[in-house]
C-alpha cells in the first residue's frame, strides 16, 4: 500500500489545483485534503449507489465483480483536475492490453452527492466522447452517508468548499483488490501502461495477467515517492544467484552421469 507521504503529496497536487476550490479554503483545510489509508484498509463493498447509465442502485461489490478495481474519487462538476484524471486514466488502462471487464474494472465514485446520474453522464460524454468504449468507467454517485463511508474507510480526504461550490479533492487513483483492500494508491495525472498493468496484476493476486507478468512482478518493485515500478536490484540477484546454481549442479550432473556411462 502507497504509505501516508505519498498519499501526503497526491493529496496536496490536487487540493491546489483547482484554483476555484482552494480559493476561499484556510490551511487548515487544505490539510485536510490527502490520502492516506490505514493499516488494512478496505472499502465497504456493500454500500450503495446508483449506477449513472443505467440509473439503477448497484454496490461496489457488484462493480468490482470479483476484479481488481481501479476507483477514482471525482467531482462531476470539475472540469480542471477531473476530466484530465479521467481521460489519462482511460488511455493508461487501454495501454496495459488488460481486458476491460475480464481482468479489471473502472469505476468513478462522485464526490459531491448533489451531483446526479446526468452530471456524471454528462462529464463521461463531454471527456471521452458519447460512443461506448471498452475503457469507459462505471460511474457512480451516492447519497452524503455512502460517499463518507467509503472515503472514510480509505482515508481519502476532501473538502467542501461553500463559498465556491466546489471540491477540493486529491488527485489519486486507488486500486482496491477483488475483496475492497486498497492495494495500491496512484497518481492518475502520471499513469503509464505498463506500470499501471503491473499494479493491476498485483492486485489481482495472480488472477489476470500471465506467467511472464507474475516474474516480471518479482523484479519489480512499487515506489510510492515516485508511483511507478522500478527494478529491485536485490531480487534481481537472487533470481540470477539461483539460477546460476541450479545450473551448475545440472551440469555436474550431466557430467556425473556422462562418466558413468563411459565407464560401463
């Protein structure tokens, strides 16, 4: 899990980037806005919202669909920090080759409850086009209690502000793990294909993704100052060490058995 620093620094690109947010908001609120889970930190599957599409009520459980997730806490009404949140994320994803639907799922959750299904709607239209796409989220939006919740859980703060009628929010993408644990938090203004693959295998736990994916996980590491993978040296050696030995002892045993068989 991306420790409380990074979420520190997610937190504070975000809450000062939506000049109209921040406007009238004293420090002490800004502080406020960062991403930080806790220890063990899981989403409540079973709250529920309202599809935006569909217009219909659905849980978290029933959008992850037994999938990792990629969540983006979003304000439908943002136009500066959201709908490049949104579009970067979108084309990210479409980069990792992953199936959408099979190996993850996309899901935006409103932050502000008094935006409704058309808002989200209108947000998706206006950033990724009208046309249905296989990379399109599932957005949806959820009465104050569900939104606290959820946000609670992950440690996710924001903060409304009254005098602007808006939100100032972090910028974070978080990927929750098929059961709702956060396993990862990520900035989605800097997401890339094949970090964000990596980060989707793991935390799939070896349910997507293939062989060459799961070693490629084995040197690779998360670094949460940078959010991307980088090689981990050690594990590098480690394997290499390994497979330096377990080559050489089939060699000996190749010549073991070569100078049985030349002196029978």
């Amino acid at each position: 899990m991306a420790g409380a620093l990074a979420g520190a620094l997610l937190g504070a690109l975000a809450g000062l980037s939506p000049t109209p947010a921040a406007a009238r908001l004293v420090q002490a609120d800004l502080a406020r806005v960062a991403v930080a889970p806790p220890p063990g930190a899981r989403a409540r599957l079973d709250l529920a919202f309202t599809d935006a599409d569909e217009e219909r009520s659905t849980t978290l459980a029933e959008a992850a669909g037994g999938r990792p997730v990629l969540l983006l806490p979003v304000d439908y009404s943002c136009g500066n920090v959201c709908d490049p949140m949104l579009s970067l994320s979108a084309a990210a994803l479409q980069a990792t080759g992953l199936a959408a639907g099979r190996d993850y799922a996309f899901v935006l959750v409103g932050l502000d409850p008094r935006d409704d299904a058309a808002a989200a709607r209108r947000m998706l239209s206006e950033t990724l086009g009208p046309a249905p796409s296989p990379t399109r989220p599932q957005a949806l939006v959820g009465s104050t209690d569900t939104v606290a919740a959820l946000t609670g859980a992950l440690g996710y703060g924001f903060v409304p502000d009254p005098n602007t009628d808006s939100i100032a929010h972090p910028a974070a993408a978080i990927l929750l793990t098929p059961e709702g644990r956060v396993a990862r938090v990520l900035s989605p203004l800097a997401l890339n294909g094949r970090d964000l693959r990596l980060a989707l295998i793991e935390a799939g736990e070896g349910r997507t993704g293939t062989l060459g994916d799961r070693l490629a996980l084995l040197c690779y590491g998360f670094d949460a100052a940078t959010g991307v993978y980088t090689p981990l040296v050690r594990r590098i050696l480690a394997v290499a060490g390994a497979a330096t030995v377990l080559g050489i002892a089939l060699l000996v045993l190749l010549l073991a058995r070569a100078g049985r068989v030349r002196t029978t």
